[in-house]
C-alpha cells in the first residue's frame, strides 16, 4: 500500500472515530450535527441574517430557514425584527441554546481531552503542530 492510501485510510478512520465519540447524542437534547453547528455560530454571531447562516453552512437559504424553524420549535433560537427594516430578521440563541452551547462545549472538551491522553506530550504537541499548520494552509486556501 502506498503512503497516500496509507494517510487517506487513516485520516477516514480517525475523522469516523472522533465523529462517534465527540457525537452530541448523549446531549440533553435530540439535535443533528447541523442543528449544534447551527447553534455553535450563533454562539459566536449573537445576530445574524438567515443568508449569512446559509453562507457559513454552505447550504442554500431555504434549507437554513428549515433548520432554523425547528430550532424555533425546540426554543433553542428565536427570531427578531430588525427595528429599523422590518423585512429584516435576525436569528438569536435563547436562553436555553445558550446554555445547550455550554453544555456542548463542555462535554466536547471532556472527550477530546480523554482521547488526546492517549498520547504522550510531544505527540500532543506534535499532532496540535500539524492541525493548526494544516488549518492555517487550508483557510489560506480557502480564502482564495
């Protein structure tokens, strides 16, 4: 097997252990990884337009609008009128995202820390060298 193979099976197979085991399901809530990643950035944006959602998810306005209303329902997001031009909305975490954001976070941290004291520190300090590298390369990228 050449190395390419080698690096491309074992990126797959890492990325599909870490999906499983850093899964929001054990989560109080029952959301998919859309909806959380959803919540992530209105955590980070406290308001934004449902065309910026849709930009950042990469997915078409209607679809974020979609997801958007069953956040509503679930009252982990609300929707406000802009005061000066009504046709605009924003879209704001309510109380109970933010604390489901939190809780997420928190959790999220607890696992990723278990998984990486697998490591010794200089692989730690090794594979956190090569992930920030290659998210550094890859924005710049993405930036073009």
């Amino acid at each position: 097997m050449n190395t390419n193979n080698t690096v491309d099976e074992l990126f797959f197979r890492l990325f599909r252990l870490m999906k499983h085991r850093l899964s929001y399901e054990k989560l109080s809530c029952d959301l998919t990884m859309h909806q959380m990643h959803v919540l992530f950035y209105l955590s980070q944006n406290k308001e934004t337009h449902m065309k910026n959602l849709a930009d950042y998810l990469q997915i078409e306005t209607p679809t974020a609008t979609s997801m958007i209303d069953k956040l509503v329902a679930s009252k982990l997001v609300k929707r406000q009128n802009d005061k000066k031009d009504r046709r605009l909305v924003y879209i704001t975490l309510t109380k109970d995202g933010e604390h489901l954001v939190v809780e997420a976070i928190e959790k999220r941290r607890k696992k990723m820390s278990e998984m990486l004291s697998l490591l010794s520190d200089k692989q730690r300090k090794d594979f956190t060298t090569i992930m920030e590298t290659l998210v550094a390369k890859l924005e710049k990228e993405y930036e073009k």
